[in-house]
C-alpha cells in the first residue's frame, strides 16, 4: 500500500545493482510513494547489473554512471541531475560498500593498505565526496534528506567482515560530522541506517556470510529486517515525518543490537 509519503520529491539512488540490492528495492518503492529518482552506479557495476530493467520500473528514470571516487564524476551526476530535475533534489540513498581485502580473502590482520584505502574511499569517503559536492552546488534541497546503510560491525566485532567493519564506522562517523554542518546550513538531515545481515550479491561476499544471516535471525526477536522493509524504512527517513531526525544511526534489525542472548541461542548452547 502506497501512502504518498514521497509526492513531489526528487532524489537520487546510488547502488542498485540487481534485485536483490537494498537500493534497488528503495528506488522501486520511492517511486511508488510518489518520488520521481535518478540511479547511479560505478560504470562497471552497471554493465555488471540489470540497471536498465529497474530504470524501466521507476518510470524510465534516467541511469547516470558515476565512480564515487572521481570528483569529476560527482560533479557531473549533479550537474545533471540539477539540470534533469530543474532544481536541488530532497533526498540521496548511499548503499554503496566494496572491500578488495574480503574479495581476496586477506586475512584483517594481514590486510594490504592499498586495497584497504580503495575500499575505504569506495564505501565510507564517497559519503563526505558526495555531500560536499551537493553542498558546492546547493543541489539538496532545504529539509533535505541523505541515508546511508551501515551495519552493526562498525561497533561490534565479526570476525570475518574484515576491513569493511572500520569502513561501516568511517561512514557513521562522516554521517554524524557533516549532518551538524549540512544541518546548520539548510537544515539536511543525515543519517545511516544499521540493517540486519541480508542476502544482497555485495553481502554474499563475505566469508561466512550465511552464519552472520542465521545466527541475527536466531538473536533478533523479531527475526531479521529484509531488504524491501529496510526500502520502506528508508522512505520514512526520506519523508517529511521524519524532518527532525538527523545525526544518528539507526538501527534495523529486529531488536538484534539490544539484544544479550535470545533463548533460541541458549537452547541450542545447552
């Protein structure tokens, strides 16, 4: 059921890659609320991906390529989408999230810095790249939104997330420092949301992937979040209901970050 909570707004989805990813299941469900959207990806991610098919289904909504380390291509994705749009957009997905070290299976402890710094720079410095940009151009509307995905590894330890997990609290970091600076200047909030472990092509990747999905299903007492709830979530944020929430990350995993131990984990121990 569609409640209009997006009517008139204009936002931009970095990340959709096929149909398992949480951007792709947001930009589907911004544009039933009423948003009209512009996607972006890493030009290699879309020839990767189905992107065009999703374009089709938000309304032939243009597909921009752009590398979120190149400041060139920053510049150019919101120059178009100002000039597509005729003015700033009202909100901004980032879900976007590579580690060269996981996809190599480098151990955390013997992590290569070069890949390490790529993938910093894809996942968590990309954030700031983009809302410094936005902010240079005035291309976010006042009351603006920007969500990024996060997950609970950049507070807690998972062994095998690797240096994804100090990438996950970079981007909560910068989320929080420029949701102060953005909010002081036209009042745009900011925030990161923390989703429980789900199956997208990028979570796969991770070594033991499966055991981190299996064992939050078991610890959350309302089992995990998935993809399209968290796109619902998203809308929320995106939405005027949300205008004085900012700063902060917010957790979407079925009660798992506050949970000690759930009595299906202590069945199982004993």
């Amino acid at each position: 059921m569609a409640y209009n909570l997006l009517k008139g707004k204009k936002g931009i989805i970095f990340g959709a890659l096929d149909d398992r990813s949480i951007a792709w299941k947001t930009a589907l469900k911004c544009v039933e609320e009423g948003a009209e959207i512009i996607l972006t990806n890493a030009p290699v991610a879309l020839r990767m991906g189905t992107i065009d098919q999703l374009s089709k289904e938000c309304n032939n909504a243009p597909v921009i390529p752009a590398d979120v380390t190149s400041q060139t291509d920053i510049d150019n994705l919101f120059d178009q989408a100002i000039e597509h749009f005729g003015g700033g957009v009202d909100f901004i997905l980032h879900s976007i999230g590579m580690s060269i070290n996981v996809r190599k299976g480098i151990h955390y402890t013997e992590n290569n810095y070069d890949y390490m710094h790529k993938g910093f720079d894809i996942s968590a410095m990309s954030l700031h790249r983009i809302l410094q940009t936005a902010m240079k151009k005035d291309a976010i509307n006042e009351w603006g939104s920007v969500v990024a995905l996060s997950y609970i590894a950049g507070q807690r330890v998972f062994p095998d997330y690797n240096d994804m997990s100090d990438a996950k609290a970079l981007l909560e970091s910068i989320a929080r420092n420029f949701g102060y600076q953005y909010g002081v200047k036209k009042h745009v909030r900011i925030n990161t949301i923390s989703q429980s472990p789900t199956r997208t092509t990028a979570g796969s990747g991770v070594k033991g992937f499966d055991g981190f999905v299996d064992y939050a299903d078991k610890m959350s007492p309302l089992g995990n979040a998935t993809a399209d709830e968290c796109a619902n979530y998203a809308v929320s944020l995106f939405s005027d209901l949300t205008k004085m929430v900012t700063m902060q990350n917010l957790f979407h995993d079925g009660g798992f970050s506050f949970t000690g131990v759930s009595q299906r984990i202590i069945d199982e121990m004993t």
